[in-house]
C-alpha cells in the first residue's frame, strides 16, 4: 500500500475513479431529483414512477456494469452510465419520502401568515427534505463507487478496479489486497467527509433541539 501511494500509482488511478463517480452521481441526481419531488408532490406521478423507480434500485450492480460495458465499451462513459443508473432511483426515492415528509399543517400556517411561496419553500420545504436528500445522497454514492469500480474491473483502461483486475492477471495477490484496502479506506474518508458536511448544515436541528 506504502509503494502504490509514493509510485503516485495511488492520486492518478484514485482521481480517474472519483472523477466517473462524481459525474456519474451528478447524473443520477440531475434525473433523480425531479423524479423523486414530484413522486412526493403527486399521486398521479407517485403511480406512474414508482414501480420504474423500485424496479431500476433493485436490479444488482454487475448488471448495470455490464448493460454500461456492453453499450459503451471500456471507455470512461460506460462507469459514468454504470453510476448513474445505480444512484438515480435511490435518490429519488430519498427525494420522495421527503417531500411526503412535509409538515403540511406548518405549511397551512406559513400560508395563513401571507409567507410568499418562495418563503415557504426556502424556510419549511427544503429544511424538511434535506435530510432525506443527504441520507439517500450518502447511501446511493457508498454504492455507486462500488459499481464504478466494479465497471473498471469488467473493462477500463485505469483506475482502482482496473488496477485490481490488472494485478488479479498478474497473479499478485498482495497487490490485489493493497488496492482493496486503499479502497476501503478512502470511501471510509470519504464517508466521513460527508458526515461532516451533513452535520454542518443540519447545526440548526441542534440549536433548536437545545432550546
């Protein structure tokens, strides 16, 4: 592990992996979220989306990172396509059950009180769906970095799981741990990170919980 980080084998395959988890995430996420807002906001769009929607979250990962390879090949869209069709319905779902969430009666108030909608929807609708969003946002990106590198392992030309598939050929076993923990151990960083973003954007729940 020591070697793979001072060779510079480490930040060159780690950013390449990042890099197709982030934009594939913000592509799951472009879709996801109006999807999931309007499964909370409406009947009619909770029906028409949700068996599509719970469909596409149940189907295993190797799936999605071959249905990718078979579409684009070994190049970097096919992990970007993998991510995003992993994330996007457990985003949605996190969206939906947040906007389902909303107190409807502190709505009626702030209505009754002449609040504009822009009011509303900044200081009672997103504050109620945040929290929803940042639990789907830390569930759905732990498993879209495992498919990506699931994907690279099937086929890519660089990054963590081609590193693993390529020391796998080369019958390194030690090399093939030394990956695998490095991976392990950056999603536990990057998991921590998230946690520590979450707690400083909900610090209000805090405060309002001690008072």
């Amino acid at each position: 592990m020591w070697d793979i980080v001072v060779q510079g084998e480490f930040v060159d395959d780690f950013a390449a992996s990042i890099s197709k988890t982030f934009m594939g995430f913000g592509l799951g996420a472009f879709f996801g979220v109006p999807v999931g807002y309007a499964m909370g906001k409406s009947r009619y769009w909770k029906s028409f989306f949700h068996d599509g929607v719970i469909g596409a979250g149940s189907i295993p990962g190797i799936t999605y990172a071959v249905f990718a390879l078979v579409i684009f090949g070994t190049g970097f869209l096919g992990p970007v396509l993998a991510v995003a069709l992993i994330s996007m319905p457990y985003i949605a779902l996190s969206v939906a059950e947040g906007v389902e969430g909303v107190d409807a009666d502190l709505v009626n108030m702030s209505t009754a009180f002449q609040r504009s909608r822009q009011d509303i929807t900044r200081h009672v609708v997103f504050p109620s769906i945040m929290p929803f969003v940042f639990a789907g946002v830390r569930l759905s990106f732990a498993i879209a970095w495992k498919v990506e590198a699931l994907t690279e392992v099937f086929g890519s030309s660089n990054g963590v799981g081609f590193q693993i598939r390529f020391a796998f050929q080369s019958f390194s076993i030690t090399n093939v741990i030394a990956w695998t923990l490095l991976f392990i151990l950056f999603m536990l960083l990057i998991e921590r990170g998230l946690a520590l973003v979450e707690a400083r954007v909900f610090r209000w729940r805090i405060w309002e919980q001690a008072t």
